[in-house]
C-alpha cells in the first residue's frame, strides 16, 4: 500500500516534458539551484528577524551566496533551449519551428507566473502593503517584464521576477544566438562558443554600467547562457536518443543517459569544480567573472561523473528540481508569510548564529515544500502539457453548446 502511494505521489508531483523527453540530471541540477537560492533567502529572513551577525558563521556565509543559484538556472536555461536547436541542425531530432518554440514558451510559463503575480497583488492589497493606486503600474510592468526597465530595480509584487525578466529577453533572442549551431566545423563552432563566453563575461565586468537597469538585463548575465549553449553542443548527440517520458523506477532512470561515458574521474573534478564556486563567491566579487568555467565543467560532471550522476538521479532529487518554477516564484512570499511563527522559538536567537540558521532552516523546509508541492500541482503542472489549449477550447465550446436554447417548438 505505502508503495502505491509513494507511486501515486511521485506521478503528481512530477514534471511533464514538452517533447516527452526526460532528462533526470538537470532536474537534479535544478534542484541545487533551487536549494541554493531558497537558502539565501532563508538566511536573508532569519538572519533579519533574530538581528544576529551573519559573519560569525560559516554556514551563514555560505548561505549568503546562495544567490548563485540564479545563475545556475541561467545555464540550464541555455542548455534546455539550446538543445532542440543543436539537434535539430544536425538532423538528430526534427527541427523546432520558430511559431512552436514561440507558442510552447507562451503557454508554458505565463500562466502561472502571471497566476503568481496575481496571487501576491491580492494579498498584499488585502494586508495594505501596497494600495490599488501604488501596485497597478507595478504589475503592469511585472506581467510585461519591462520592471527591470522601467524601474531599474526588481519587481515591487515579486522580487524573485527580475530573472525572469532577463529569462523573457534571452528567450527572445535565443533562436538568433543559436544560429551558432549552423557553424558545421566542430571545432570552430566551440571556439566561437568558447569565445563568446570569455567576451561576455569580460563585457559585463567592465563595460556594461553599474546601474539597476543594465544589471537586471541580459548583457549582465549572457555568459552563464552562453555556457548551456557549448553543454548543448557537448551533448546533444547523447541526449539526442534519451527515452521519452518519465522514469517510473530507478532502473529505467538509469537507462535515460546509457550512452554516457562515465568515470569516477569527472566525479573528482565535479567536486573540485564547487569548492572552485564556493571559493570565488567567497573572495574578490571581480572573481565572480571566472564563475562560468567551474560552472561549466561541474556540469559536464553531471553527464560523465558515476557518483554524481547517481546523486542527481535521485528521485526525490529530480522530484523537487522539477518543481523548481513553483519554487521559485512563491518561496520567498511563502517564507515571509510563515517564517515568523518559527523563529519566534524560545531561546532560538541565543544559540549560536550557525545553529539558529539551521534549525530555523528545518523547521521551515517541510512548510515551504507541503505549500508549493500544492500550488505546483494545481498551479503550474496542469500548463506542462502542451495540448492545454486546445483541451480548454474544446471545453468551452462543448460547454457552450449545451447553454444554447434548443429549437423552438411548433405552436
């Protein structure tokens, strides 16, 4: 019986995949992404309510970096885009139209970010955060995702939305940049990728200006896009015969990169590579313009690594990293709306600040995933499937032509 729910559970909270393709290695990588940025938040609202000194520990800075997960999502974004289009070009899998690309991006991630952006408008004029007159231009901008523009600074509804912001340019501009693919040279095709990574890394560190607007666009962050473009080309032929649908077990998860090399080789430069991140984030923020290459190569581990890919392969793993959009657009609400009920724990803010953090942490991780499984489920998952319009068109039309009067009887 517990075997049957657990099957049952892991079906509703799974993530559907547009191409019927399933890749368990980047929900797992989703997942550390996820994690890293809700640890920064958590730490940013704990750190605030118990008015403790985040410098005395070490788990407290490391939790300050954990913005880097917005990054880390960047690449990924790079890599998923990138990837039909690097298939496609060499004939591996049929090529993505322009309108379908367009059209799945549209009906896949406006509804529930514009559902979000609602969600938290109502409640933040129902709390008086905001009046009708003050919030209007802000959604206004948010829905159209010109806040970073308009602004210069991230949304006043949901803060988290100015990487989506950056997400809607590079979506835009994605096909262009992938033109890249046409290069037929294997080598110079990664050249030219190796190339524009190292000049947009260079572009954003020292041309482009220190200000809200250009920090919150795309030239800031095309690097860590750039770089899911070359893991695209690394791997797209690989990738090119994974198995539709979702694993249902752990041996069938395992067959879904068969064709993979694996060595316990790329396992040791895959941990070499995150103590890399962890200590750049920790030093020089000039540093951080060198984050793209460890990022890139903990990646590749990903795929080649035996230990690791094990380890992102973990259904729990990939369970969670596939509700990462859910995640992300509502944790940090969700965190400022529960979080005070549990750092109000007597005698939390006496211990030490590494201890307090975690426990706090603990106390909230159950609450926030039990919120957002719900709203992923009812919020997100049902826009995954690619055939929702039309399914919800044809149910409006049958629904109305049961309302329409019958003919009228002969007198």
């Amino acid at each position: 019986m517990s075997s049957a729910w657990g099957d049952r559970l892991g079906r509703l909270l799974s993530r559907e995949t547009s191409a019927g393709r399933f890749i368990p290695e980047i929900d797992g990588l989703r997942f550390v992404a996820i994690s890293s940025v809700v640890l920064f938040h958590l730490h940013v609202f704990i750190i605030k309510k118990l008015g403790l000194q985040a410098a005395d520990s070490r788990l407290a800075i490391l939790m300050s970096k954990g913005a880097i997960g917005v990054q880390l999502f960047f690449v990924i974004s790079g890599f998923i885009i990138s990837l039909p289009f690097a298939q496609g070009q060499r004939g591996w899998r049929p090529t993505l139209g322009l309108r379908a690309y367009y059209r799945r991006r549209l009906t896949r991630l406006e509804p529930p970010y514009i559902l979000n952006l609602l969600l938290i408008s109502a409640l933040l004029l129902l709390f008086g955060k905001l009046s009708l007159r003050e919030l209007m231009p802000h959604l206004l901008a948010s829905i159209t995702y010109t806040h970073n523009l308009l602004y210069g600074e991230a949304s006043a509804i949901n803060g988290v939305a100015w990487s989506l912001e950056v997400e809607c340019q590079f979506y835009l501009l994605a096909p262009l940049l992938a033109k890249i693919f046409s290069v037929s040279s294997l080598r110079s095709r990664r050249l030219l990728l190796v190339g524009a990574i190292a000049l947009s890394s260079c572009v954003s560190e020292y041309l482009v200006p220190h200000s809200g607007r250009w920090q919150l666009s795309l030239p800031t962050q095309l690097s860590y896009f750039l770089c899911g473009f070359l893991l695209a080309d690394l791997f797209a032929l690989e990738l090119a015969g994974a198995p539709s649908g979702r694993p249902s077990n752990a041996s069938t998860t395992a067959s879904v990169s068969s064709s993979m090399q694996r060595t316990y080789g790329w396992d040791v430069i895959g941990t070499l590579c995150w103590l890399l991140i962890m200590s750049v984030l920790l030093g020089p923020p000039r540093l951080r313009m060198v984050l793209p290459v460890p990022i890139t190569f903990a990646y590749c581990a990903a795929f080649r690594g035996r230990l690791s890919g094990r380890l992102l392969r973990n259904p729990i793993l990939y369970t969670i990293g596939g509700m990462c959009y859910t995640i992300y657009l509502y944790h940090e609400f969700i965190i400022s709306l529960c979080g005070g009920m549990f750092v109000r724990v007597p005698g939390l803010a006496a211990l030490p600040v590494g201890l307090s953090l975690g426990i706090a942490s603990l106390l909230l991780a159950p609450v926030l995933f039990v919120s957002c499984a719900g709203l992923f489920v009812l919020g997100e998952k049902p826009f995954m499937y690619s055939g929702w319009p039309a399914a919800l068109q044809s149910r409006w039309l049958a629904l109305a032509s049961r309302r329409q009067p019958g003919p009228a009887l002969p007198r």
